[in-house]
C-alpha cells in the first residue's frame, strides 16, 4: 500500500485537528459542569474520572464519524463543533436536577 506525501499530509491535519477539538471540548467541558473533575479524579474519585472519560469518548466517536465523511477540513472542524455543543447541551437537559441540588465544587 503506497500512501502519497499529500495524502500523509491530510491525514496529519486531521490528526491535528482532532486533538486540538478534543482539548477544547474537554476544556469546555470541564468549565460548564459544576464539578471539578480533574480534582476531585486525582483525589480518587472513580465515578468523576468514568463520567469524564466517557464523556471525552462520547465526542470522540461523532468527530471520527465527522473524519470519515467529511469533504474538506472546514467540513470535519463544523461537525465537530457541532458534536461539542450537542453534547455539552445534552448533559445540562439531562441533569437539571443534579445541578440545582449540588452545590458547586469547583474551586
């Protein structure tokens, strides 16, 4: 299988771009939630750390379907942000409740 430089090329730049969506949806994330997961991940906190994992591989999974059927960069960079704002909508339709009651951690 002969891969050509501009083929390698594209394949870097969608690299680049997923890890670069990826830290920003993580970092987006991180800000609207009203825990502070890192924290509370390194203090031992099993169910913050699989709520946040799952959280960085539910926008994974959308953004390389995105890869796979996109036309152009511009494309992919559209529908991953569109993956972010679904999913970070979904969690605060999803748990009202949760945030009202809890108080906040972050610190």
């Amino acid at each position: 299988m002969h891969i050509s430089p501009q083929e390698y090329l594209l394949y870097l730049q969608y690299l680049g771009l997923a890890i670069v969506l990826e830290a920003v949806f993580a970092a987006a994330y991180l800000h609207s939630t009203p825990n502070a997961e890192l924290r509370l991940t390194r203090e031992g906190n099993t169910a913050c750390a699989l709520s946040f994992g799952g959280a960085l591989i539910g926008f994974s999974l959308p953004l390389a379907a995105s890869i796979r059927q996109s036309v152009q960069l511009v494309d992919f960079i559209l529908w991953g942000v569109v993956a972010a704002v679904i999913q970070i909508a979904l969690y605060h339709i999803t748990t009202p409740h949760h945030q009202k009651r809890q108080p906040r951690t972050r610190q």
